[in-house]
C-alpha cells in the first residue's frame, strides 16, 4: 500500500508540474484539500517514533508521530545531543488520541493534516503551521523598491556587498547552465549544509521547474559563484532552490546569498511581477532562515496549497521541557485560524515595556495578528508535574 502511494504522489506532482499556469492557480489548491480527503483511505496509518536522550536541564522523552518534515529541527532544540530513536507501532489516522495521551512521554509531537490536528486536545497543547511562506512585495519604481527594502539594516549591508564585490547577474534558459548548476552548486550545497537532513529537489522535478522559468545566476569578475532556480507563478515569482560554487565559505562571507536575493528581486520588478516568493521554513522565530527572510520584508502567511500542521502536546512539566518552550519562539495558529507569534517567558510580571518593544521589533513580522507573550505556567497548567 505504501509504495501505491508513494506512486501516487510522484504522478500528483508531475501533473502539477505540467499543468498550465490558470489551472495551476485555481484547480490545484482544491485539489490539495481533496487529497487531505482521500490519502487516508490510501494511507490509513500515521508512523510513530519514540525519542530518547538528554533535553536542556533533565532527560526528555518525546512521541513524534505522522510526517518527518521538522523532525531533525525540533530533534536539534529539543536534546543536547542526538536522541536514541525507537519506531513504535504505528497509530491509526482515525485514532491518533491513542499516542497523544502517551503516558510515558514528556512532550508529543504529532505533524499530519490540519483535518486530523483539528480533532486533537487544545488544552496544554500548541498548534503550528508546518511551515510558512514569506512574501516580498516587488512592485514599484525600482529605486522606490530599494528603498523600501534599505529600511532594514541587514539589507542595506547586502546591497553595498553588491557594489563592493562587483556582483552582476544574468538569466539563463539553457540546459547546460541547468546541469551544471544542480550538480555542482545545488547538489554539493544542500549535502554539506544540512547532511542527511537535507531535502532534496530531484533532478526531474527541478527541470520541470527549470522549464517553465529559468535560473538566476550571479557572476563575479565574469565567473558564475552563485544561482538560484526561479518559476513563475501567477503574478509572483517562486524562488525553488539555490546554490553556490563548492558552498564556498568565502563567498559566503562576502554575502553572495544577498547578492542572489538581491538580483532576483531586482528582475522580478523590471519583468513585471508582483511579488517575489522567498519559500518557507519552519515556524520558528529564532531560526537564522527564518530571520534571514524576515529582514527583506516579507509578509509570512500559509501556503493555500498546504494543510498540514504540527500538535505539541506537553504531557509533564520538568526543566526539559520548560526551557524548550523558553528557548524557541514559535508561529502558532490561534483557535481563529490566525498566525501570532508566541514568546514563553518563566514569569510574566518580570517582562518589562522595554524587553517586550525589544522582542516586537526582534519578531513580530507581517502576517502575524499579534506578538503573545505567556508563562510556562499559562501553558502547563494541567501538565503532570
């Protein structure tokens, strides 16, 4: 059954991939909420995974159950060290209350559908978005554009690290170009960035992409060090990955990422689109990804075509626990369907005016109906103890 749907899924998106640009915008967002109908007929079980190790200040148990997207993040801030992981029997889709109540654990994580998560408990319990997108509004006079986006400190470094190094940029259609960039700037890049963890766009679909937009590469003293694949979409422009020479640290350090980020947006405006589509990451603030997309001034919001979400579960109050919730900012969906940002703190009283302005200025992004900020207590109120 599972390698029926892994079938399934591979023609799913080849069909998207393919599809022309109208159906693509109106058709295929409802059909992602028919699949969210029909893959648990198909698929009618949710793997589930003990974790096991050392959290920040006593040992830390978790239950993860459903998809593994975000779980070698939350693996990463949750333990000190990697876990041992142990594959339980998996739970039914009908019946993920089974695990969710799992005495044994001190945190349960469950990443599955916004259908299935709608039916878990609130109380004691977080509900984020798997991931968010992050929007930037190109259109404009492009010297008004610049502007907007100078109003940011971070930004307007990379715009003189533009000017200082000497980057260009050029848009290329070739299937040459298109080779040797994935193998040898994406591939390489996205192995020694994120190891094991990485998700990889395979080559068939990158060339699906490549061949209804084309890549973005920057050059220096001639040479391409850097680019990125770019799709149009609607009136956006979809940015589906980057890559580097070698994953050049140098290059790094001379803020070649901002010098793509820069082009594209640049090209993005004199083409004509509306807005420039940073992709998403994980809903948490700290996250340097996050940050680093946040400093362009995009507006973050969830994808219409996902619906899955992540339930945290806190089952037990201990150190562990405490300083998880302390440690990581998060996006969460508020029992109205909006984003807010949350911030954990261990008293509420101790906040001041002035950390609080500070913390807003830090997080609080476009899309967000608010900055919350709570005590441990607020959230464990119920917890084990």
């Amino acid at each position: 059954m599972s390698k029926l749907f892994e079938v399934g899924h591979r023609l799913w998106q080849r069909a998207e991939w393919r599809a022309p640009p109208l159906l693509e915008r109106t058709l295929f967002p409802r059909l992602y909420e028919l699949e969210e109908l029909v893959v648990p007929l198909i698929k009618p079980h949710l793997d589930v995974y003990e974790l096991q190790g050392q959290g920040r200040g006593s040992p830390l148990t978790v239950t993860y159950v459903g998809l593994d997207y975000g779980k070698p993040y939350l693996k990463s801030v949750m333990f000190v060290e990697e876990p041992e992981e142990i594959a339980k029997e998996p739970v039914s889709v009908w019946r993920p209350n089974e695990v969710v109540n799992a005495p044994d654990s001190d945190i349960v994580v469950v990443a599955a559908s916004e259908r299935l998560v709608r039916k878990l408990p609130r109380q004691n319990a977080l509900v984020l978005p798997l991931y968010v997108e992050h929007i930037v509004d190109v259109q404009g006079d492009w010297e008004d554009v610049k502007k907007r986006l100078r109003r940011s400190k971070g930004v307007r470094n990379e715009f003189r690290a533009v000017e200082r190094y000497g980057y260009t940029y050029e848009v290329s259609h070739d299937d040459r170009d298109f080779e040797v960039h994935y193998h040898t700037m994406y591939l390489p890049t996205m192995k020694k960035r994120h190891g094991d963890a990485a998700i990889i766009v395979s080559e068939e679909e990158a060339r699906q992409h490549f061949r209804r937009g084309c890549l973005l590469l920057v050059k220096r003293d001639g040479r391409v060090v850097a680019g990125g694949l770019c799709r149009p979409q609607g009136d956006r422009l979809k940015f589906i990955y980057l890559g580097t020479v070698d994953d050049d640290g140098q290059l790094m350090k001379e803020r070649v990422i901002g010098a793509l980020y820069v082009s594209r947006i640049r090209w993005a405006n004199q083409v004509g689109y509306k807005a420039v589509d940073l992709l998403g990451c994980p809903p948490y603030l700290r996250m340097g990804v996050f940050q680093y997309k946040r400093k362009w001034g995009a507006t973050i919001g969830i994808p219409p075509t996902s619906h899955k979400q992540i339930w945290l579960g806190f089952r037990r109050d201990t150190p562990a626990v405490r300083n998880f919730l302390k440690d990581n900012p998060c996006i969460i969906i508020d029992e109205n369907g909006d984003l807010q940002g949350l911030i954990v703190v261990d008293d509420f009283g101790d906040v001041t005016s002035e950390v609080e302005a500070r913390w807003h200025k830090q997080y609080f992004t476009p899309g967000m109906k608010g900055l919350l900020i709570r005590s441990v207590a607020d959230l464990l109120e119920r917890a084990w103890r």
